[in-house]
C-alpha cells in the first residue's frame, strides 16, 4: 500500500538528547533502554532500543537523536517505552539518525 503526504504529516518527529542508557537485561534481542530529553515542551521519555551492535552506552550519553514520538507507548518486557528511537537497517546493525549538527532539543523534523 502506498502512503500518502498527510500519513507522513501525523508523525511528530523530534531531536532529543540520550541522558542515560542502560542494558536490557529482559529484552528479548540486545538492546538498551534509553532516557532521551526532548526539551521543555515534552520532557525526559524512554525508549527500548535494539542497537548494542554499534553503540556502547558510553558511546549514546549526549548524542542527538530522532525519534517519533507521538506513538502510544509500548510495553517490552517490565519496560514500558515512549517514543521510537529512528534509524537504518544496515549490514553491521542499526544506525542512529540524528541531526548533522547540534540543534534545540525538542525540534521538529519538517
């Protein structure tokens, strides 16, 4: 089925800044559990992310991200993540998508 413009319109995409990430020791797959500020309008949300192949927890401290966030919640495990954290399919794993450099936490993908 094809999407159209308003299908990708009902999307609110946002930056927000990786604070804490954790190991998922319940999840399923790898992953980490994330706490990403998207500033004053949203807060601090959580998200499950399965991206352990290329990213150490040390490595997402501080890196901006994208990520859809007006999603319902979603429960994994003991785990209930906010918002989904945006990236590609690659050979080596998942790679974040991010802004190419830094912007307001909160921004709107347009």
């Amino acid at each position: 089925m094809m999407a159209v413009f308003d299908d990708f319109m009902k999307l609110d995409i946002r930056v927000g800044t990786i604070r804490e990430a954790r190991d998922f020791k319940k999840a399923r797959k790898p992953s980490y559990q994330l706490l990403i500020d998207f500033g004053p309008e949203l807060g601090q949300k959580k998200s499950s992310a399965q991206i352990t192949e290329l990213y150490t927890k040390e490595d997402l401290i501080g890196r901006q991200v994208l990520a859809v966030v007006n999603f319902p919640p979603r429960q994994i495990a003991d785990f209930m993540s906010e918002v989904l954290v945006l990236g590609t399919y690659s050979k080596d794993g998942v790679v974040l998508i991010g802004p190419e450099r830094k912007v307001a936490d909160g921004d709107k993908l347009g």
